[in-house]
C-alpha cells in the first residue's frame, strides 16, 4: 500500500479504480486514418455502442474525459446504491464509504480502458470537439469517421441561487466525503435527492430534504410520492415540501441556508455541515463544437433526435442522457445498443420496444 492508499479508509481501492479508468501516463493511441465510428464520451450509453460496433467488425474510436464508465459508475448508480446497502446494513460511515470504493473498483474492471482496448476499440482519453460534420479533435489529434454517436451524458443543474455554486456538492463530489456530515441539507426532492437522504439519514445524519413542490418525485408518478415520503419519515429525514432556498453562505466549518416558503412567508435560516445540490440534470452539450458539425440541440432538452437516434446530421446520432427524456441508465445502454443496430445492419427503432432486454444485457 502507497502513501496515498493509507489517508483514507478505501483509498487502496480508490488507486485501483483511477488506474483502470482513467490510467495515469495513458498514451492515445495513433489514430486509424478513418474510423467507421468515432464515440464520444464512455459511460453506459458510449461503452455500450463502443463494444457492440466494434464487435460487428467495424473500426471504432472512443473518448473520454474523466473516467469510463461515465456517472453511473463513478459518481452515480454504482456508489450510491452502495452507499444505501452500507447504511442499511448499520456498518457505518467510514465503513460504508470503503465497501463502495472497493465495489466501484472492483466493477471499474468491466469499463477499463484495458477491456475496451481488447475488444478492439482504440480509447482516446481527453475532452472530444467537432471540427466539421467529419472530423473530431482530441487532445492535438484529429480523428476523421462516417459515423459518430455522442454519448456526452449530463451533470448535476446547479441553479442560480446565490452561494449555491460555491458552497454546495453534488453527486460529483458527494462521494468523496471522508467525514460523515453531522448535520446535511439536501436540496431537491427527485430520486436522486431521496435515495441520499436517505442513505445519510440511515447512517445517523440529521438531514433536511428541501422541495419546491408539495411531493418528493414531483415528475415521477403520483402514487409513488407518499410511498417515498413516509419511508424518507420512518428514517428520519426532515421533509421541507413548498420551500424554497435564497441563499447558501458559509457559517465558521459549515454551511447557513436561508429558506422560505415557496408561496412567500417568512425567512428562515438553518446551519448544517454540508448541503446537496440535487435539483436536476444539465445536458452536456456545451463545448463539443455541435454547431461546426451542424447538429441540432437545446440546452435544456439536449441533442435531438429522430427514432432512429438520428441527429440533424443523419451520420451522427446520439444516445443516453444528452437526448433522452428519461435519464437512466438501462434506457441509455438500450438505446446505444440499437444506435450500433442503426449504424451497422438494422433499422431499428426506439419505439419499437420489443427485444430491449436481449439488447440490454449483450454487452
Ligand atoms: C447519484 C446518481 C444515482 C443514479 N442511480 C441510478 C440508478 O440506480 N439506476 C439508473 O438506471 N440510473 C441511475 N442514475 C442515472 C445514470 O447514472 C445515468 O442515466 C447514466 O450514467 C447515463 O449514461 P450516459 O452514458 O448517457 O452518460 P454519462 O454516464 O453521463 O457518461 C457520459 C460521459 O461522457 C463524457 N464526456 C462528456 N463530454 C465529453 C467530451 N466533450 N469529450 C469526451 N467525453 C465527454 C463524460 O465525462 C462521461 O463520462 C443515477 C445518476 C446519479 C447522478
């Protein structure tokens, strides 16, 4: 074990982790003088069309920024439900914290770099930017295709509340907590604001969740919103429905929130050691020269795209969370599944629904 692995309890797996991901010294590999298929960006969506074109023969390119394997992996699906495993069981903070950096590692070994270089895809790591319809650089590389799928995905919405920016985290930097907050607000009642609140509150926090609207899981179905509501009371957490935050300042080690009801009323305030931004999705969109490659996009609603996950350039589609309305990831890996479909032999649709499962489960 290196200096590093001993700071923190897990850090030998964090090390792990990191060298399957995003290896430190990687060297991009020379770039083919065409691909077939150029993918940009490698969490479940990317990943997915990645190894299914490559396995249809054809020559393909993948990129990545930060780390493979996308949110899911990294910063969402992998250690968040085993941070509510770890609390679930009473094991503790620190640790719950180390199972999930072993079980992230562990997991990191499917979405390495290493895998998808075996399976024949060459893995550029770096921020990807259209030049033209044809051409993407990476890096001071350029790598030209007839086909592109940008799978760019989405990040946490940090709204302009005043403070908020500075002094909260998000799902990017939730997970890298080496304390257990004693006091946690946790802004935005969406699954992913639930599923932490809880988790914290299971794990001995006191946590406020604070909503705009009257329920948790205000765009998910009706009935859904008591069944989370009372399991969120039975753990413990403080429920803020119709409230609004104004304002986030630093108050000595922690953090002041003043809040006030969303229909007016009076201000009140509320001390805590760490707050949460979870109030939605920003698409990724920003930055990858979509208007020198012509394709069409709304910051809000992302890439759009035909049912054949078509863009407004016919050779380039889009899959996962930067085009799709529901931003999960065994949608985004279904969808990419039939993207490399689309590109390569079929004319399969995503509203044609049957043969998802098999597709979802291939690669
Ligand atoms: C806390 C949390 C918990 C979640 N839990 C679940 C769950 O339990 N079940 C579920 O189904 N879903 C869950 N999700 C949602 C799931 O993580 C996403 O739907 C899924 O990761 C989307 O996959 P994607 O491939 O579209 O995008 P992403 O996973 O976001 O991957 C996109 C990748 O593109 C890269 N990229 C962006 N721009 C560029 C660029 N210019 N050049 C190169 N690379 C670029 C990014 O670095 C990233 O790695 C959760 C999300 C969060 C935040």
């Amino acid at each position: 074990m290196n200096s590093q692995a001993a700071e923190y309890p897990g850090a030998d797996a964090d090390v792990v982790w990191r060298s399957l991901v995003f290896p430190a010294g990687y060297q991009n590999p020379t770039p083919a003088d065409r691909y077939n298929l150029v993918v940009i960006g490698a969490g479940p969506a990317g990943l997915i069309t990645a190894i299914a074109a490559a396995g249809l023969g054809a020559k393909v390119a993948l990129i990545e920024k930060h780390h493979m394997g996308g949110d899911c992996l990294n910063v969402g699906c992998v250690p968040s439900k085993t941070l509510l495993a770890g609390a679930t069981d009473g094991i503790g903070f620190e640790r719950t914290m180390a199972r999930m950096r072993a079980v992230r590692a562990a997991i990191s070994q499917h979405d390495s770099v290493q895998r998808y270089r075996d399976a024949g895809v060459d893995v550029f790591l770096g921020a990807a930017k259209f030049l033209d319809a044809s051409r993407v650089q990476v890096g001071a590389q350029t790598l030209t295709a007839k086909k592109f799928v940008i799978a760019t995905g989405a990040r946490a919405f940090v709204p302009p509340v005043p403070g908020l920016a500075e002094h909260a985290l998000s799902n990017e930097s939730i997970f890298e907590l080496r304390k257990q907050p004693q006091r946690l607000a946790v802004l935005g009642g969406g699954p992913i604001g639930c599923e932490l609140a809880q988790a914290f509150a299971r794990l001995g926090t006191e946590v406020h969740l604070i909503e705009m609207q009257s329920r948790v899981l205000p765009i998910e179905d009706e009935a859904a919103s008591p069944a989370v509501q009372s399991a969120l009371l039975v753990d413990g957490v403080q429920l803020h429905l119709d409230t609004k935050v104004t304002a986030v300042e630093a108050a000595g080690v922690g953090k002041r929130l003043q809040y006030a009801p969303v229909d007016g009323g009076a201000t009140a305030s509320l001390d805590v050691d760490v707050v949460l931004a979870a109030v939605g999705r920003q698409r990724n969109v920003d930055g990858l020269g979509l208007e020198a490659a012509g394709v069409r996009f709304d910051r809000r609603s992302g890439i759009e795209v035909d049912s054949r996950l078509r863009t407004s350039m016919r050779h380039i589609f889009a899959a996962g969370d930067v085009c799709s309305r529901y931003q999960f990831t065994h949608g985004g890996c279904t969808r990419a599944s039939w993207c490399a479909n689309a590109l390569f032999m079929g004319r399969a649709r995503v509203d044609q629904l049957a043969g998802a499962v098999v597709h979802l489960y291939q690669a």
